[in-house]
C-alpha cells in the first residue's frame, strides 16, 4: 500500500472513530430518563403518557421514505441494501410497542385500565387521553396530542423525504445515531424500568413483552441494525461525507435530548437540574 492509501485509510478511520466517541459520549446517550422512571415509579396514567410520547417518536423512525432509495440513486447500493434491512425489521412493530404499553399501563394500575390490548388504535387512544390530562397544559402542547420537543424529534426523521445528496448523507449520521442509542440506551432503559425494576411483575417471556424480547440484547434486532448502520457509515466516510454524518447525527442525539429533558422533568418529578436545598 502506498503512503498516500495509508494516510488515507487512517484518516477514515480517525473520522469514523471521532463520530462514534460524539455519539457515546452525547448526553442523551446515557441519559437518567429510565433510571428515574424505576425510582420515581410512575402511577398509571404517568406511564400511559409516557408512553404515548415514546410510541410516537418511534413510529416516526421507522419508515424509511426515500432514504434507500437516494442511496442507491447515488450508486451507494450496498449502503441502501444495508438500510432497507432495518427499516424491514421495523416494520410492523407498532402493534408490539402499543401492547407493551397498554400492558404495563394495566399492571401499573392493578386492574384492567386498556380493555383490549390487541386493538392497537384502542390501546393508542387511551394512551393519548393520559398524554393530554397530564401535559396538555405545557407550552406547544398541539392539537395532535405531541409536545414539541416530540415533533422536534419527529422532524429529524422527516429529513428521510428529501432525496438530495446532502440530506441524504446527513440521514445517515441520524441512522447511525438511532441505532447505537437504541440498542445501548433506549432499549436497556426500557428492560431496567419495566422488567429488572420489578415495578410491574413482569418478565421479557411474556406475549405481552414481545416488543422487548425482539428488540434486546445479542440477538436482538437492535443489535444488527447498529452493526449495519456502522457499516454503511463507515464506508461513506470522507472529508465532505463526514461532517454531514456528524450533522445528522447531532440533530438526531441534540433532539431526543430535549425530549427525554421535558418527559423527566414534566412527568417523573425529577428535572433537569434540580434547585438545590438552601444553606442559609
């Protein structure tokens, strides 16, 4: 290998190196939301608006809109191959997540509170009339029944619509970011507050935690959608390529940030930064 090829190579490797250290060591990346919902336990209603925030950030990432195909559009096929997996995993795990929820909601109460927890519009309504009752007040609160850092959220996502290169190129810095929070934040935070808390007696077996079950751990779907996020990152990487990955990336961490602030803080009594007992 020539010197040129070596210095090339090393420094694809440096930037791919410097973007997964900015995603791990974001905030979001180990945020106390979860650590918080397993102190703080939440009384039913809290859970059904928590999770009616959560089930629709969710959805909004799993489609893929144009994103595989500008990929392949601009001759990044395996790329594209490697994305239209995970957005194929993801599909139809809405009914999972709404069952899970509605599930939880119930245990959380102690009696049947969501009738039919495979009617998911069912389980989603109610989950939505906890969401209005307890944050319909807070400022931005909209008529779809999302606070605004949930549609800020959501919008990154949008993104996935706009097929030029750029936007293309910044969605997968947002892909990448998506995969690694959920697989080693979002996911285990929902295993520690709903199973390993013993809030809700519940285990990972259960029909009901299927959603869990599929999603976590060494051969859990999240686990190879960050590998190929990984992959298809890493061989896109050059000095034009990388700071629109980082960009995606930073929209993508900076926005759940803010989401996860306002459902800790709003929802679970604990804030952001609390104010400090006076000295006086």
């Amino acid at each position: 290998m020539t010197e040129t090829a070596q210095d090339a190579s090393f420094s694809t490797s440096e930037m791919m190196d410097s973007i997964l250290s900015f995603i791990r060591s974001h905030r979001c990346y180990q945020h106390r939301v979860f650590e918080d919902w397993a102190t703080v336990k939440p009384d039913a209603g809290t859970v059904g608006a928590l999770f009616h925030q959560i089930q629709n950030f969710c959805a909004a990432t799993r489609p893929g809109g144009q994103f595989p195909d500008a990929l392949a559009a601009l001759g990044l096929d395996e790329q594209s191959r490697l994305i239209q997996e995970i957005v194929e995993s993801e599909n139809g795990h809405g009914p999972e997540l709404a069952m899970m929820a509605g599930y939880i909601v119930n245990r959380a109460a102690g009696k049947k509170v969501v009738n039919d927890l495979v009617d998911q519009a069912a389980v989603e309504a109610k989950l939505r009339e906890f969401s209005d009752e307890l944050l319909g007040s807070i400022p931005g609160y909209g008529a779809d029944g999302l606070a605004v850092q949930t549609r800020e959220a959501i919008n990154v996502f949008n993104g996935r619509n706009d097929s030029s290169r750029q936007a293309t190129i910044r969605n997968l810095g947002t892909a990448i970011a998506l995969e690694m929070v959920s697989n080693n934040h979002l996911i285990p935070g929902e295993k520690h507050c709903l199973i390993d808390s013993g809030l809700y007696g519940v285990s990972i077996d259960e029909p009901e935690m299927h959603y869990l079950l599929e999603h976590y751990g060494e051969i859990g779907a999240e686990q190879q959608h960050e590998k190929n996020a990984i992959e298809a990152v890493a061989s896109v990487l050059d000095e034009e390529t990388a700071p629109l990955v980082m960009e995606g990336a930073r929209d993508f961490l900076d926005s759940l940030e803010r989401l996860w602030d306002l459902l800790d803080s709003a929802l679970l009594q604990s804030g952001v930064a609390k104010p400090q007992p006076s000295h006086a």
